[in-house]
C-alpha cells in the first residue's frame, strides 16, 4: 500500500463546487433519487443511498431536500434518469471520462458533444479512453480527520488497498466489492466520510501546460455546468505554479 504519493483532485480544483451551490444540490438531488429507485429508500439498507446522503449532508444541503429526494422516488411520476458514460479526449491529448444521469439521452450527447468540439476535444466512442483507467472505491476524508500516518493505519486495518493524501485531503482507495464494507469499518475510527463513491482512477496522469491547463479546465467547467454530468474524471496532473498562474 502506498501512503507518501501526492494527492491531486483529478476531478477539479477544489472550491469550484461552492459557486454553483443551487446547482450541485440539483444533482445531489438526482443521484439520491435514482439510488433509491434502485434499491430499498432506507440509507441504512441501501449503499449507494447512504453515500448519496453523505455526500449531501458533506454539502451542507439540508435535510428537507435529502427527504423531498428520497420520497421522488417513490412517486410513479417522478423522472426516469438513466446513468450514461462519456469518453472521449481533451486540450492536450488528456482522457477524459463523463458520467452523467439524463431523462434525455439526446439532449446530454449533444451538449457533451459541444462542449468537447468548442473547448479542444472530442468525444470518443464508449471505451475509447477507460481502458487507461480503474474501476475503484473511493473514500474521501478531510486533512482534519488526521495526520497520513493515522489515516494510512485505519485504512490498513480497514482492508484498504491504497492512501493518497495531501495538505487538503486523504483518498482512500478500495475495490469496487469492499467499498462500503471498508468504509463501515473506517467509520469506527475516522467517523463519516466527506465521500464514499465509485470512481475512475488513471493508470498514468499526464502532466499540463499552461496553456493546455486552461483551455482544459474550460472544457471542465463546461460539462461541470451542464445539469445532467454528475462527474468528470481524467488522467490530467496540474501542478500547483500552473494553478497559481491561473489564478
């Protein structure tokens, strides 16, 4: 297990979120909607519902708004959604997988479709870069929850196979099956994590420009925008100069 390799947000700068609040609860909204759709509405009995809900309540996105999206799905005329995956390449040459939830598949092909041709990509066939990922868990931790050591050791007793961790945070890493059985376990020590999803890990990050680092990020925040991506994953490394000089 390895437990001193940096740990970058591949998905996006951190705080990018906060601006789109109202947004961001919309497709909380969506995910915790379709998690009870597919299994029992009780978190307790239900895996993917109970990340939903702890990725909402990490958002700070109240009660009433968890409920009103658990109880959607039990009502015959809330919205079909459906989970669809985009592939395809962006500024660069960097990888780029979309996963969205749309009750019109049309609709998020072509948006997805136009946000790669005006930002420097182009959309792939399905598989076209996922072969150059992995299919994991990921359990999120804030920095506050302790030093590496402490978290890499939890992680170890938890039957994680991997830690990253950085000044901000610590990823842990499982196989898809243990997910949630490891983060129950990681909970006794560590408490409820910021995060408990599954997720697209790059075998190889390549390292941006400047310039590629910008137009990449505009294509990022483009598809981020579009209220049926849930999340944008990719194998793009961004060093913190470029960032700063990005502002």
């Amino acid at each position: 297990m390895a437990g001193h390799s940096k740990f970058k947000n591949i998905m996006h700068r951190k705080g990018a979120q906060d601006k789109k609040r109202s947004a961001q609860f919309s497709k909380l909204s969506r995910e915790i909607t379709v998690a009870a759709k597919m299994g029992m509405p009780d978190p307790d009995m239900n895996p993917r519902l109970r990340a939903a809900v702890n990725a909402a309540k990490a958002q700070s996105m109240p009660k009433d708004n968890i409920q009103r999206a658990i109880d959607k799905a039990s009502k015959g005329d809330s919205e079909n959604y459906e989970e669809v995956r985009y592939e395809g390449y962006g500024p660069g040459g960097v990888a780029l997988i979309v996963e969205a939830l749309t009750d019109n598949r049309n609709r998020t092909a072509t948006n997805v479709r136009t946000a790669f041709s005006k930002n420097g990509g182009n959309l792939g066939t399905s598989g076209a870069v996922s072969h150059g990922f992995d299919r994991l868990g990921l359990i999120e931790y804030p920095a506050s929850v302790g030093d590496e050591e402490k978290v890499l050791e939890a992680a170890i007793e938890a039957g994680a196979d991997d830690v990253e961790s950085d000044a901000d945070s610590h990823a842990i890493w499982t196989s898809v099956e243990s997910l949630h059985e490891v983060a129950a376990e990681l909970e006794k020590g560590l408490g409820e994590a910021e995060g408990v999803k599954l997720a697209w890990r790059p075998n190889l990050k390549v390292d941006v420009d400047e310039g590629t680092a910008s137009t990449l990020l505009k294509l990022v925040d483009t598809l981020d925008d579009d209220d049926d991506v849930q999340t944008v994953w990719g194998n793009y490394e961004i060093s913190d100069e470029v960032m700063e000089k990005l502002g």
